[in-house]
C-alpha cells in the first residue's frame, strides 16, 4: 500500500468497526480526470446500504479534519462484492477453500487466466489452486473471488 492508503486505513478501520464491519480496502484511482476514494467494507451477514452510509457519514468529517489528500476527490463507501479483488495475506487466508480466478501478467504454459480452489497461500507469497498449479504474487496481476 502506498503511504496515503495507509494514512486513510488507520482513519477508516475503526470507523468501520464502530459500524460493526471490517475494512477490506482501500482505493485511490484517477478516473476520467476525477479522484475517487473508495473504502470496501465487509461483514460476515453482508453489508447493507445502511453499513456504507454509517461508514461514509462518520468517515467524511475525519477526512476533512486529517486532509490527507490534497486534491478534490470523491468518496465511495461500497461492499467488497461476492467477486472481491484478494490483495493482502490476510485476504488469501480468509478466503482458502473458495474458488477463484487468477490472471497472470505475461502466459504460463500458454495461459494468463487460471480457476481453482486456493488451496495454500504461504509466507513468500505464493498462491497454489488445487489444480496443483502454483504462481508467485509478483507474476499475478489480479486474484478474485468467482461465483459459479
């Protein structure tokens, strides 16, 4: 994470927990010549359109009081999704057992996109489908959940 998401994490992990969820991520993006910040919450119950507005509406004053951003952005509270993106360790370990769909920055064997169960996940960061199919973090360009 770069030192802004960072600085923003901090902020928005315990208002996150005060609104009984968890921080998943977060996300600084230019897009269209506008900055977005997105904060994706999670809970074990699914989170409702109330969970993002109570993270939305107490984060809000604790950016504006910090002002870790110089620019004028836009802020978006949503949900992970059923098809979250797994960045962190903590993402993989939560999520083994699950099926998901794994790109590749350059072809293995003729392939960049791969499916399975993750298996393992372990402390060099190398990710393993239950196909037998193991890559290194730094050759995946994206790792998400998939619903069948």
């Amino acid at each position: 994470m770069s030192r802004l998401t960072d600085s923003i994490t901090a902020l928005a992990a315990p208002v996150c927990a005060a609104a009984d969820c968890t921080l998943w991520d977060v996300d600084y993006v230019k897009e269209a010549g506008t900055y977005y910040l997105r904060i994706f919450i999670d809970r074990d119950e699914g989170v409702s359109l109330d969970h993002c507005e109570a993270v939305s509406r107490a984060l809000d004053p604790l950016l504006d009081e910090a002002d870790p951003i110089a620019e004028s952005y836009i802020l978006e509270v949503s949900s992970a999704g059923l098809e979250r993106v797994l960045k962190k360790p903590s993402d993989f370990a939560k999520c083994l057992g699950k099926k998901v769909k794994l790109k590749l920055y350059s072809p293995k064997d003729g392939k960049k996109e791969f499916t399975g169960t993750l298996a393992a996940y372990d402390d060099a960061g190398v990710i393993t489908l239950d196909t037998g199919e193991s890559f290194a973090k730094a050759e995946v360009s994206n790792v998400r959940l998939t619903i069948e």
